[in-house]
C-alpha cells in the first residue's frame, strides 16, 4: 500500500504553508507591471527554506507555531514586492489566521492578531506613501478586527469539536469499561455512576430505580455514597417526572424550581441537577441524576454526554438483568422456588469457603420426604406437588433468613446453616420436624463440618444419618 511521508499528509504543518505560500506566489503573474522580481525571487528562496525546514527538520510542537507567521512575512514582502498597498495581497492574512485558530488557538490567535496588524501597519509607518499611504489606517484596523475574529472563530469551532471528540472516546472507554465489568446489575450501575461524575465534572451521581410511590438510589458515587439507599416520593421529584415524561430534565437552581422536592434536593446537596431517563423497550427503566450544590454548574456539554450515555447505559442494565433472570432460572426449582441442585451446591461450596475464612461453625441438614410416592402413585402427580410446594415454604419459614435450603432431589432437600454448631443443628432438624403438617413426614440427618473435609463428604455424613432415621422408622413400622 502507498504511504505518504508525515510532512505530506494535508493536516501536516509543512504541507497547509507550502498551500498558502503557493498560492501567493501563484498570483504573482496576475500583475506584473510593478514587480520586483529581484525581491520575489529572494522571497521565494526563503519560502522554499521554510516549508523545507518544516517538512525535514524534527522541529517541536511549538516551533511549528511560528509557520503561520512565516507566511505572514512572506506575503508581507510579496506584497512589497508588487506594489505595496495596491497589490491585493490582504485577502491572504486571513488563511495563516484561521489556520492558527484551526490547529493551535489559545494565545496563539492573539499573536497572529498582532501579526497581521504589524503586517498591515509598520509598512505605513515605515515606507509611507506613495506605496504606503496614510489612508490605509483604515484597512489596518479592518484588517486586525478581522483577523480576530475569524482566529477566534476557528478556534471555538475546534475546541467544540475537540470537545465532542473528547465525549465520544470517553463514551467508547465507558462502554468498554461496561462489557468488560462483571455482568451483573451493580457492577454495572456502580460502573455507570462512576464514569457520569468523571465525565460532568458532578459532585455527585445516582442512579434512581421505581419502586412503588417511591424513587430509590441502587448506586452512587461522590457525595451520594453517604445517601446510597434513600428514598424520594416519585410524584414530587425531578427524577419521578423524567420517569413520567420521559425526557431530560435539567435544572438550574433548585431553589427556584417547582418541579423539585427542595427540601429532598437541600438534604442531599443538590442545587443544579441534570435528570436523564433510562429508556428499555420504549419506556424509562430508571434515571441516571447528576446534581452539583452549586447553581448553574452544568453546561450544555454534560447534558449531551448524559443524553447520548443514557441508551447505552439502559442497554447494558438490561442485558445484566436478563443475564442475573437466567441464571437464577439455571440454578432454581421451578416447582418450589428453592434452589436446585446445582444452585445449593454452589452456595455450600461458598459457604465452606467463608468458614475457612473465619474458623465459625457450619453445620448441614437433610430431609428425605417419606411416602412421596405412594402420595404420587394414589392422590396423582399433581397431589404430589402440591405437597412438595408446602414442605418447602414450611421449612423456609421454620429457619432463618440467613439459611440456605434447596431441593436435592425428587424427594430430598438440604440446608446449609452457618455459623451452626452440633448443638445448634440439632436444634433445627428437631424445629424442622416439627414444622411438618399432621399426616406428613420426613426422615432428616444432620452433620458438622470438621474443619477439612469437602463438601460431598459433609453431605455424605448428613445422608447416612438421614437414611439411618429412615432404616429406624421403617423397622419400627414393620415391628408394630
């Protein structure tokens, strides 16, 4: 593939002076009855010795700045060359100009400003008239100011633009930063939040969930943390009425707006807030707030980074939901609400680890369903689960909230109690037992953790103590 080299690239510093000096010295032939031709060639020699000097020479950033008045002095004797005053050559102080807006801006377009009032003025007050005459002040001053503004013009058109640029690379990091965080909902608010203060220059960002009457905070960042949690009545809140209408909603001074709850907005430090719903499926899922205490905070900038964030950021929360709704589907029983196998195992796994961790008991129970399958084989299928459905909400009710049970098995379920020791299990199978309806029963076997076996030998423990309950009860029925 063809390559340039980097001086002949069009936005090269090297190449957009070569373009303005050529064309200079391109309308030389225009009008040649008053050229001085020794002049233009010498001007021309130094012209070649700039634009060389810039394309070979590994100059610094900022003695490329010093191009635009180069061509500044060389059209200034181009046009001394041809006339003075009357050579037509002012048109061309307006390109070193915007190039200066365009590519440096700051303090160099006043520079340049100066440069083209001395590239217009000191011929007058150095040569003078006839080349020169003193009514040209008028042209200096035209001249000046238009150079100002057409500078300073070009270099608010490409600090937007910088800007913009700016936004859209810190979108693309932020959307980065949400594929590859954890796939879980407040991995990916937290992620959010963070990113919207950065990019706002906020004090602080939340997003708000429904729920109910009320908005809540699920994730903060800033000065929010200290809030995470709260809870604002939707019908008197910024945040309620973006759910309702579903736009952006900015707010200057929430002294002054009615559209805010200000005694919510003073508690949480809230004096500017911009307010971006979270579109999914054609309806607001939530908001993303940022608010400042200080009035007037926000630019347009932060409400289109808000804005153009917001789709992104709905997008990505409902594929984490939908990714948290399957993979509580992969590891719950359908039929009772309770974990599965795979489900329980993964929580015991978890379990012993944070019992090595911390050195507390952890304790297991077993539950075998007696006369499942006669309940199946005589009243139906249907009889059965009915049956199973309340076994498990009496037994999740019977223990605490911290327990986790699951069922097992067709007729089997498990829990695991942390921070239980042999005393305290045995306690729970007998509370479990006794939580079983009249006319239903269940063989169970329980086993302490022993500080080093694994999780299939614990369970294999409870197992032989639930089936020697079950061998002992059939014996006992067989003998009466």
């Amino acid at each position: 593939m063809l390559r340039f080299p980097s001086w002949a690239r069009i936005d090269a510093p090297a190449f957009v002076a070569g373009g303005i000096l050529l064309l200079a010295f391109a309308v030389c032939g225009l009008d040649t009855r008053s050229t001085d031709w020794t002049l233009v060639a010498a001007d021309a020699a130094a012209a070649v010795f700039v634009v060389a000097a810039a394309a070979i020479l590994p100059l610094p950033a900022s003695a490329l700045v010093l191009l635009p008045f180069a061509c500044d002095a060389v059209v200034a004797v181009l046009r001394q060359a041809q006339g003075g005053s009357t050579s037509g050559y002012g048109p061309l102080a307006a390109l070193p100009a915007v190039w200066v807006g365009l590519q440096w801006g700051g303090r160099a377009v006043p520079a340049m400003t100066a440069a083209t009032a001395a590239m217009f003025g000191l011929p007058i007050a150095l040569v003078g008239a006839p080349m020169y005459p003193n009514t040209g002040w008028r042209g200096v001053v035209l001249w000046t100011i238009v150079s100002a503004l057409i500078g300073g013009g070009a270099s608010r058109v490409m600090r937007a633009q910088r800007a913009h640029a700016h936004d859209l690379d810190r979108l693309v990091g932020i959307q980065n930063s949400i594929a590859t965080s954890a796939f879980e909902v407040e991995a990916v608010m937290r992620t959010v939040v963070e990113n919207a203060l950065e990019l706002t220059g906020a004090e602080a960002a939340v997003v708000e969930i429904p729920d109910g009457d009320d908005m809540v905070y699920r994730a903060a960042a800033g000065t929010a943390v200290a809030h995470l949690g709260r809870r604002v009545p939707r019908a008197r809140s910024l945040s309620g009425l973006a759910i309702a209408t579903a736009e952006m909603l900015v707010c200057t001074d929430s002294e002054l707006d009615p559209r805010v709850d200000r005694d919510a907005c003073r508690h949480v430090g809230a004096r500017s807030l911009i307010v971006v719903p979270l579109p999914h499926e054609g309806s607001p899922t939530g908001v993303l707030k940022v608010y400042s205490p200080v009035a007037n905070a926000f630019g347009d900038g932060a409400g289109r980074v808000l804005a153009m964030l917001s789709s992104m950021i709905a997008a990505a929360l409902a594929r984490a939901d939908l990714l948290r709704q399957l993979g509580k589907q992969a590891t719950t029983d359908s039929l009772t609400g309770l974990l599965n196998r795979s489900g329980f195992h993964a929580e015991l796994s978890l379990a012993l680890a944070r019992a090595r961790r911390s050195g507390l008991p952890l304790s297991v129970v077993v539950l075998d369903v007696d006369g499942l399958k006669q309940v199946n084989d005589t009243k139906g299928h249907a009889e059965g689960d009915r049956l199973l459905r309340e076994l498990a909400s009496r037994w999740s009710a019977a223990v605490r909230i911290t327990d986790v049970i699951g069922r097992t098995g067709g007729d089997e379920f498990a829990l695991v109690l942390e921070g239980t020791d042999a005393e305290g299990v045995a306690t729970v199978s007998v509370a479990l037992q006794e939580a079983l309806r009249p006319g239903h029963a269940a063989s169970s076997g329980c086993a302490t953790w022993d500080g080093e076996e694994t999780a299939d030998a614990l369970l294999a423990r409870a197992d032989a103590a639930m089936y020697a309950m079950k061998r002992s009860r059939s014996g006992l029925a067989a003998s009466a």
